[in-house]
C-alpha cells in the first residue's frame, strides 16, 4: 500500500536506557510504578503501552500520559511503546516513579522521499509522490522489476505483455503512456530499469503531478518512476545472500479435448453445413451415431493414416518452467566512508519442451563514497554492469501459439515412420532446436561520479557536479537452418520436405549517453521557525546511437553459424547513426513556517534539439502549496483525543513541455529512396524529404492536483484522497486531412488546434496495528479512477463530427468502432427479417445477427459504432494485507481493475473446423445443443458469407475485468528462535511465496486469461500465456 501518509505507521524501532546509576534494592514481590509518558515536547502520550518484560503485567498510558502498573521481581524492566515512537526499555532499580519521554521514529514519522533533483520529508511534502520500500519487493517472485509494483503504487497500472522470458509489460501512471525511468537521479531506458536487482533497490517514488515530475523536462510527460539504490552504512560489514528458486506454469492450463470429442464435433459440423461426416454415420432421423469399432479406432489412434491420438502437451510444454536466483551484497564502511557491493545471477526458463526459450541476466553493482570532514566535501563513485540475455524459437511467439491455438489431439504430430509431419505449421518442428534460435545479448554499463561541497561557516549552503556516462551495447543473432525456421519435416508418404537453405541476420547496436549535472542547494531554519530551501540545476545530456546490420541467405551447410559462412552474392547490409541532445536549468525555492505552512515553486528553463533554433527553449513552472492544520494551536485540543492525529492539504499546478516529435523535422532533407537494378548491379537513389516547418515548437500539458492526508486513532489509521487534472493542448501533428491539395509528400509537422483532457481521483486506507506483544497486523486499500475526453481532435471528419454515435469529441473513452451483434440467428425467420452485409447470402442459425444503426437496410462500416471500455482500466485497486508473529510473517497482495475489454483475434475464435482442439473450443452452436454456447455455427471457411461471423463486433467484445491473488509470501526467520544465540547471523529468514496464484474474470470461461496478448494493443490475441509461479527462497546476513 503506497500513499504519502503511509510512512508514519511503520514498526517501531528500539532503544534501550540502562540506568546503572541506581542502586538495586532487595527483592520486592509486588508494587506499584507510577509515571508519565510524553513526547520530546512534553506533551503527553495517550495510549502508550507500559509492559514488564516477560509477564503479563501491563497498562496504558491515559489522557493526561499518566500509567500506574503492577511490577514484580528483583529486577524488573519495562518496555514503553506508542505506534510511531521509537520503543523505549527501561531498568528500574529501586523507583516508583518515571517521567519517559518518547522519541519519534524518524524513518515512520517525517520519512525521506525522492524527488526530483532533491529529497523531501513527508511533512515538508506538497506535490503527488507514491513511495515503495525495496524491500516489500525483493522476494516476489516476479520476473521484472516492473512487475512488482503492480497493485502496490496507487496510480499504476501494469499491463502484462504475456509470459514469455524477458518479456516487458508496459506501465501506465494515471491513464498516461510510457513514463520516464530514473535510477539514483539518472534518467534511463525501460529496458535498463527492468534488469535491475530487486535486492539493490532501497526504494521507488512514483512522481505523478507536474509539480514533481516538471524537474526532468519533456521525458517525464507522462510522469516518473524513480528508483534509489542501496548505499553504504557506517556500521561493521554485513554479508547478504538472498537465493530462490520458482516454478511457474500458465495461470490458464494448455488443455486439449480428448480426439473423439474432436471427430464428433467435426462430424456434426459437417453434418449441418449439408456435408458428410468422416467417422460417424448419419441414421435415419438424421442423428449421428457411432459405427461398430470405430469410436474404439479413433481413441486407439488407428483409424487411418493421418489421425491419430495426440498428447501435445507431453511433446510441447513442460509441467513447469524453472526460475532462479542468486544475490550476495556486501554493506559497511567507517565513519567517513561506506560502500555497497552486489552481484546477481538470474535464470529463467520457458515452458517449450526443447528448453528454446529462456533469459539469463547478470547485474553487477558497486557504491562507494567518502566525506572528507575537515572541508565539508562528499565523494560519491558508482558502477553497475547488466547482462540481459534471451533465446527464442526462429518463428515468433505469435506464429507459434497461432498454430497451438490451431491444434487437436486428432491430429498427428508423426507419420508412420515416426518423423515429424503435418507440414511447417507443426509447432513441433517449430520449437525444434535444430530449426535455429533468435539471440539477444544486452549489456549496461553506467560509471558516475559525483560531489558535494558544504561550505565551511556558511550554514545550509552546498555546491554539487555530477558527470554519468552510460554504455549500451546489443547483439541480436537470428540463425535459421532453413528458410522455414523449424526443424526437419517429412511428408506423410515419409519424403523429406524441402524447407530451403539457411540464412543469418545480424544486427549489432551500441549507443552512449553522457550526462553532466552541476547544482547550487541553500537550506537553512532560522529562529526555529522559517525555514527556507533555494536549489539551482544546470543539466545536459548527449545521445549517440549507431546500428549495424548484415544479412546472408542460401548457406551450404547449416553448420557454420557466421557471417562469412554465406555466400557474398546473397549479402546485405544496412546500418544507421543518429544523435539527440538535451540542456536545461531547474530552479527550486522552498518556504515553510513550522512545518505548518509550506510553499514550494519550481521551473525548468527546457532546452530540446528537436526544435530549429529560436525555438528550442521553454519556461515550465509550477507551484504547490501544503498546509498541516494539526501543527495549528487551535488544533491541539482535538489532538489531545484518542480519535485524532494528524490533517494536511496540498495544492499543486505545473506545466509540462512536450516535445515528442521525430528528430529534425525542422530541416530540409534527402531520404534514401528505392534501389534500382541496371548495369550488371544495384543502384541507390535519393528522394525528397517531407515538407517541413521553422515554427515547429513546444506543447503543453497543465496539471492541477488537490490532496487532503489524514490520520487517526493514534496514527493507526490513514487515510489519503487526491483529484487530479491534466489538460494537454496543441499537440504537434501532420495534418494531412486539413490539406485539399495533394502535394505528393507528406505535410510539415504544426501545431494543431487538439485539445486533451483527463481527470480522475486516487483513494488509500490502511489500518496498522498490534494485539498484544508480539502480533502486528496491517490492512490496506488503494484505488484509482480517472476518465479522459477529446476537447478538439484535428483529423476528426466531418462526418464522424455529425454522428453522435461516432465522434471522438466530448465522448468518454471506449474500446473501438465495432458492430453492434444481436447475438446469434435461431432460425431462417430471423434471417430473412434481419439486415445483412451484403456478402452474407448464405446465412444459417448459428451465424452472428447485427445491429442495422443507421437504420438503411444493410449492415456496412457505417453501422460501427463506439464500444466497450478501453484496453487499459479507468479503475484500479490493490488490497494489501499482513501479519506477523515471533518470526512468522505474512503478506498478501490482492489487485485488480473495473470495466475493461479485450476483443479476441481471429485465432481466438473458435468456429472454423480446424479450431476445434483446445479445450472450450467445443461451445459452439448447433442443433439441440442445450450446454453454454460461445462461438457460432462451426464452418470449415471463416470468411464464409464474406466473413460475417469473424467481423470485429461486440460479439467478441469481452470484458476483461480482473481480481487477482498478485502475491502471497510467508516466512519465518530462524533468527527469532532455534538461532538466536548465534550472534555472527542477524537473518536467516526461509519463506515461500506466490504470484498470479488466483484470478476471478469472466473470460476465464474462454479458457484465456484477462492479460493474454503480445501488448496493450493486442489483448485478447493469441501468444505465450501469462505464468503463476511459486517460489521458494532463503534470505541470510550476517
């Protein structure tokens, strides 16, 4: 559960007082202790816990903070606890009274967040920033770091790109796109952010509103997900091993029908479409029936040479999919200097029988720094290396789950001779490893180093530089042994198939970033009361990036795995280079009185290489404003309740610069055009560029955020409610439709008229507390709506302006144009009364009937109208809840989202013949079928009547709403009992957790799951499936 006031409920340190300077007097049986307790202002605390350590005399504190309890032995010790206070162990000697003054936990009470160019306590903060702790992350079993914010970030939302190693889902902040990534202040790449070590992250902030997020310029439009890594201490040197090892599995089971289910389902298909059935006989009421020895034939496999009785999930997939992990960490230093060292080894495996598929990565990272006292000057050096590696099948994932999704237990995978058969659309074959393989080798290197000066005698004022440079190389190597890419194919009459020669594609991609940072920070209080920050940032930034490819067909031998294995006659090559850069100043004044009034101003002075000169620069400020009423006098009397605790409002607006546009669009240029053959060899030419504009510039987004943060019943309770508001408008664009006149290129980019608008609210609870000593439990919820409209829409037509079941403008956000089904036909009266597009002139009952919208007799493109709700939730949620008991812990993770829809693709449909096969696919429409019907009449030609019964319509809308069992983990820390006399180990904590381990949807009926797709863009699609892993782990300092 993420939300800014969140922090103050933590667990309670410990300290301890040892009062050796009172004598111990001789052993009393019973009596009475009496005192108060208070805070460091002397203000008392109502509720405090008063505890004589092991027994069960106890009591708490009243509301003036005074506590009379019962203690007894020769040397009794108290413990004093109150929720956000540090935990206070006191000896008694020989007292009967105490004044105990409690310390507030600094980590719970006034916690450390982020932001940009800065850090900000919870107190002081005034724009929209959600916070994750490293470790609530480091042992679920996800297999990127990305993934496991899901549910736990208000805001955000994480769509899963299937489950295929090293896949990347895409994250969305507030119904935006793409935020910008950050490691320790560095703006980074998605792929870059994905690969880092969960056990290296000290925390993520998530910077929502343009107040927070305005600092980092046009990149962070769509906000910013920021992460921090670990640091040294100035403690002794710990060693941590943290090690796991997962199984994971499709959260929807790969299920076949068994093959005389396929052979009558076919059969009655046939039957109905005036065709003749192949294994069953048709009697004289026209019913089907088995003959004598033949239901027994085809279960046996045996009714004839090209079917058969195939178990495709023994020859294609395992059980499970083995993952791994590996991570040892190295932390201390002195007074003057800490370091942090950590290495990662991660494996993970896919479900492909032959081991094809997999991801291997290896991260490396090493901090250390050094604060020379004597001049007030701080040394930070860091270095991190990642190696992302993945395998994959020649053929696509798409292609492949194509023809699994295609599959039947009827049909053969062998001929009689026992060789792989059925053609190159036998996924067997196409997760042969002798087919080839698809290899990617990806490597980050980061170096950084950076300063901090405060000046001597001049309090509160500090100077700082940062230089970062950051090296990306990749190697892609796509082998096929045969055009094809699958492995060896024979014929049913046992001939070899001829899959042509091998070829190789190269393609090798290396960019550097150096990034240069110089900053000037004054923070002071003055009379303990005013206290004011100034901060000062000139940044730069330059890209480079450079592509080579190369390209060889018709090898001899698929032996030779290389370049100058293929002949040169059958070369090509290609490569590219490009360049970007980025200068900006941020500028930061911080005002507040008590901590009670807080003001805050920003801008960013943003200078973007993708405008012509005078019009590279734009100013973007924002500002926000906090108020914490509890610190008002006219508030303490209220305070001073056991209901009461604590009241803030925030304020903000900012203004973002947008610049996502092409590079150079500004400048008048020649593009390679087409090659041309003559002379014996090929020629290259040159064509004109596009049109192009000097007055190309900036656009904006404005963002207003109002929060309100709430705490009661001695912080036990918190609550948090933001409304948020982004307009975007004059959004750069080819409008090409306002143009009457071709001109044979495409139009120069402008500024257009567009206009955007979103909104939507943000809500978190959670409830912290104990139950005697040693149970603690928590429970949260965080929920997030928004909706969003097109104000103005340049390329809207006319026509669609005119139609109010059309238009974009002014209309909530849906799914898409689709026909409108009026379910399916029952008989030939429908049909003959009912609308149709014209090519269905052979309609049947079974078929899919639609909606004639504008009411001119045929179903035709101008009856799409808008549909559904969109890919990506306007709501989302996550409830968190835990416990923990003398070492046990407990923590689970529920998420999930409200109205939401995928429509499945073509291969998802289960009403041709030949996608009769996996389970579900068996629910289609015939006579007397009285069980659930999904897909219509089964044809053996999906395009059949002009494919009527495959048109993008509400009949394969689905919704795709969700609630999932995200993540469960238990653990027991050995530490706490059969260890706890070995002092040299501090954890040794054992735990067993899980991921994806329930999901309630309504397409689970379609047997898929609500996330199955490649992308955002293709839910509903066929592909690798969504995996539930269980994972097993061990977690060791010392």
């Amino acid at each position: 559960m993420i939300f800014i006031s969140l922090p103050i409920l933590g667990i309670s340190a410990t300290t301890t007082i040892d009062e050796n300077n009172f004598n111990v007097l001789e052993q009393q049986q019973s009596r009475k202790l009496s005192g108060v307790v208070t805070d460091d202002n002397g203000e008392p605390l109502i509720g405090a816990t008063i505890l004589q350590k092991n027994t069960s005399n106890a009591t708490i504190s009243d509301a003036n903070g005074r506590f009379t309890v019962n203690v007894s032995g020769d040397s009794p010790v108290i413990e004093v606890s109150y929720v956000g206070y540090l935990t206070k162990t006191i000896k008694i000697g020989n007292r009967t009274s105490l004044t105990i003054k409690l310390q507030e936990d600094s980590k719970l009470i006034d916690e450390v967040v982020v932001v940009g160019y800065g850090k900000s306590s919870v107190k002081r903060l005034t724009s929209s920033i959600s916070s994750v702790k490293g470790d609530d992350l480091v042992n679920m079993p996800n297999t990127n770091i990305i993934s496991s914010l899901e549910g736990r970030a208000t805001g955000v939302f994480i769509q899963s790109a299937g489950g295929e190693p090293g896949a990347l889902p895409s994250i969305s902040i507030r119904g935006g796109g793409e935020p910008l990534y950050v490691i320790d202040g560095i703006p980074s790449t998605k792929q870059e952010f994905s690969v880092l070590s969960p056990s290296d992250i000290e925390s993520f902030s998530i910077l929502k509103d343009a107040a927070a997020a305005a600092v980092y310029g046009a990149r962070a439009g769509n906000g910013i997900v920021m992460v921090t890594t670990k640091k040294g201490t100035n403690e002794k040197m710990t060693i941590s091993y943290n090690g796991s090892y997962s199984l994971s599995s499709p959260t929807q089971p790969i299920e076949f029908l068994d093959n005389y289910v396929v052979a009558e389902l076919s059969d009655r298909a046939a039957v109905y479409n005036n065709g003749m059935p192949t294994f069953m006989k048709v009697d004289a009421n026209g019913n089907l029936y088995w003959p004598e020895g033949v239901l027994d034939a085809v279960k046996n496999g045996t009714f004839n040479d090209v079917t058969g009785n195939t178990d495709w999930n023994s020859l294609l997939f395992h059980k499970f999919a083995p993952m791994q992990s590996h991570n040892i960490s190295l932390n201390g230093g002195s007074k003057n200097t800490h370091y942090f060292m950590s290495a990662r080894y991660y494996t993970l495996g896919g479900i492909y029988k032959t081991d094809i598929s997999k991801n291997d990565r290896l991260n490396m990272r090493m901090h250390v720094d050094h604060y020379f006292d004597q001049i007030g000057l701080r040394l930070n050096g860091d270095v991190s290396f990642s190696q992302n590696k993945t395998q994959y099948p020649p053929n696509g994932l798409y292609t492949i789950w194509t023809h699994v999704a295609r599959l039947n237990s009827l049909a053969r995978c062998f001929n009689s001779a026992g060789h792989p058969t059925g053609g190159q659309e036998n996924p067997y074959v196409e997760i042969d490893p002798t087919a080839g393989y698809r290899k990617n080798d990806t490597r980050y290197t980061n170096m950084s180093l950076s300063m901090q000066w405060d000046v001597p005698k001049v309090t509160g004022l500090s100077f700082g530089a940062l230089v970062n440079y950051n090296l990306y190389d990749s190697f892609n190597k796509d082998w096929r042994a045969n055009e094809a890419g699958v492995g060896p194919v024979w014929e049913w009459n046992d001939e070899p198939t001829n899959l042509g020669k091998a070829r190789l594609d190269e393609d090798m991609y290396r960019s550097n970033e150096v990034t240069f940072e110089a900053r000037a920070d004054y923070n002071r209080t003055f009379k303990e009361a005013h206290t004011i920050g100034a901060t000062a940032v000139f940044n730069s930034w330059k890209y480079n990036y450079n592509e080579l490819g190369a390209l060889r067909r018709q090898y001899e031998t698929s032996v030779i795995e290389q370049i100058n294995g293929g002949p040169s006659s059958t070369a090509e090559n290609n490569g590219t280079a490009r360049e970007n850069g980025r200068m900006g100043l941020v500028g930061r004044l911080k005002y507040d009185y008590k901590m009670r009034y807080i003001v805050e101003a920003n801008f960013r002075y943003d200078g973007s290489d993708k405008f012509p000169k005078g019009q590279r620069w734009g100013f973007f400020p924002s500002v926000s404003v906090g108020w914490n009423v509890d610190k008002e006098p006219f508030m303490q009397p209220l305070l001073n309740n056991n209901w009461f605790s604590a009241l803030k409002f925030r304020f903000s607006w900012g203004k973002i610069g947008l610049d996502d546009v092409g590079n150079f669009k500004y400048l008048s240029v020649y593009n390679k055009g087409n090659d041309f053959y003559e002379g014996g060899k090929w020629n290259s030419t040159l064509r004109e560029g596009d049109l192009v504009s000097q007055d190309l510039t900036w656009y904006s987004r404005n963002t207003i955020n109002l929060a309100v943060d709430a705490e009661f019943f001695q912080q036990r309770l918190s609550a948090n409610f933001e409304y948020f508001y982004y307009r975007t408008t004059n959004y750069l664009a080819n409008p090409k439709d306002a143009y009457t006149t071709p001109l044979g290129t495409a139009m120069p980019m402008v500024k257009t008229n567009s206009a955007h608008r979103r909104a939507g609210y943000e809500l978190n609870l959670a409830w912290r507390d104990k139950i005697a000593r040693d149970f603690k439990y928590n429970v949260g919820l965080n929920l997030s709506y928004y909706n969003e409209l097109w104000e103005r829409k340049y390329d809207e037509q006319e026509s669609d302006l005119k139609n109010p079941l059309r238009r974009l403008t002014h209309q909530k956000s849906y799914f898409d144009l689709l026909y409108v089904s009026n379910g399916l036909y029952q008989n030939m009266e429908q049909i003959l009364d009912s609308p149709r597009p014209q090519a269905s002139t052979l309609l049947r009952p079974g078929d899919i009937a639609y909606q004639d919208i504008n009411g001119d007799g045929v179903i035709d493109t101008n009856d799409r109208i808008r549909q559904g709700a969109p890919r990506f939730p306007h709501l989302t949620y996550g409830i968190t809840l835990g416990a923990s008991y003398k070492g046990f812990t407990l923590d689970v993770l529920l998420q999930g989202t409200g109205a939401r829809n995928m429509l499945l693709e073509s291969f998802n449909r289960k009403f041709n013949t030949n996608q009769i096969g996996l389970a579900g696919s068996e629910k289609f429409y015939y006579p007397g079928n009285t069980g659930e019907i999904l897909y219509p009449r089964l044809t053996n030609n999906a395009q059949e009547n002009g494919g009527n019964n495959d048109m993008a319509s509400t009949y394969w809308l689905l919704d795709a709403s969700y609630l999932r069992l995200k993540n469960v983990k238990f653990s027991y820390d050995l530490k706490y009992s059969l260890l706890k006399n070995l002092s040299f180990i501090s954890q040794f904590e054992l735990y067993v957790s899980g991921n994806n381990l329930l999901t309630f949807s309504p397409v689970k009926k379609y047997h898929i799951d609500p996330e199955d797709g490649r992308d955002d863009e293709s839910m509903g699609q066929v592909g690798y499936p969504v995996q539930k892993i269980i994972q097993f782990g061990v977690n060791l300092t010392f």
